[in-house]
C-alpha cells in the first residue's frame, strides 16, 4: 500500500471512527459507509488521525517534489482530496471555511481565463490559507496540502497556467468529498 493510500485510508478511519461513536452523521451512515469501502473502524478515532497527520507530510513532500503540479497524476490528486477533506471533517472544519479560499482561487481563475497567468498573484493566495490557519487549528490538512500543491505551481505562464487549473480542481475535489461525508455549512 502507498503512502498516498495509507494516508487516505487513515483519514477515513478517523472521520467514520469518530463518527460511528455519534458525532456527526449518523453511527449507522458512518459504520456501513466503512463496511462498503472495508474499512474497520478505530477504537480511538484520534490515533488514526495522529497517524493520518504524519502520513499527510510523507505524501505531500512526495507527490510535489516531482516537478509541477500538472505532472501529478489525477487519480493521485483525487485521493490526495479525499483524504484531506476527511481530515479537515474530521477537525469539524466546515465546508463554508473551504468554500471560502476556494472563492480566492474561483476569481482569480476567472481573471486569468481573460488575461495572462501571473504567477505573483497565484503566491498572494498563500494569505488567506495563512490567516485561516492562524485563526482556527482544524484548517491545518487544508493548509499543508494547498500550500505544497502553491509550490507546485510553474513561474512560467503557459506551465503555470495549467499548474493552476488543477490546484483549482484538488480544491474543488476536497470541496466536494467534505460535502460528500457529511460536511456542513
């Protein structure tokens, strides 16, 4: 098993553990959720994400030392977000924090669809993921992961572009798993 799957996995038993004890949706929803992907469920929820956390630094400084990140292969980008958003769930991060540095990114993606891709304004990005971290500690996952895939983003515009393009698709997959297990609003 990857560290990537590993990761992933960890994550997943930390949410539905923590879940299965009634926090969040229901015991019932998180324990078949578990039994259909066959995952067993943790005693302590917490030791998994302990666990998940370390494996998180392993994968990110793996998956983006390779170059940029368009040459991070999809389906790895794919888990990469499941395993963040259960994370982030699992710290009670709420889907309206996530919405709101994906709104950052959603404008100046559509700024860079009517003029050229300007790598000082992806780094600007990095201030509001800093300011939400500094304010609330279950923001982390969300943090280290957006702030690897920032560095993978090229300084040329043309790779830098496309970089972009799928740092805006990871965040809109974590969006979407968050909801997916339950997030809230």
């Amino acid at each position: 098993m990857s560290e990537l799957d590993e990761f992933r996995t960890e994550s997943l038993k930390a949410l539905l553990g923590y879940q299965a004890k009634g926090h969040g949706r229901t015991a019932e929803q998180a324990k078949k959720t578990a039994a259909r992907m066959g995952i067993s469920l943790p005693e302590d929820p917490r030791q998994a994400a302990s666990v998940a956390d370390e494996k998180l630094t392993a994968v990110l400084k793996e998956m983006f030392s390779s170059g940029g990140l368009s040459q991070v292969p999809s389906g790895k980008l794919v888990e990469l977000a499941e395993g963040t958003a259960a994370l982030c769930l699992y710290r009670n991060l709420k889907v309206s924090q996530i919405r709101n540095f994906f709104g950052h990114v959603k404008r100046l993606s559509s700024q860079f669809r009517t003029r050229e891709f300007c790598y000082d304004e992806v780094d600007l990005l990095r201030i509001p993921l800093v300011y939400s971290r500094g304010r609330n500690d279950a923001v982390d996952p969300l943090y280290r992961t957006c702030m690897s895939a920032l560095e993978g983003i090229s300084f040329d515009p043309e790779q830098g572009f496309q970089d972009f393009v799928k740092f805006e698709k990871l965040l809109e997959a974590i969006v979407a798993y968050h909801k997916f297990y339950g997030g809230s609003e």
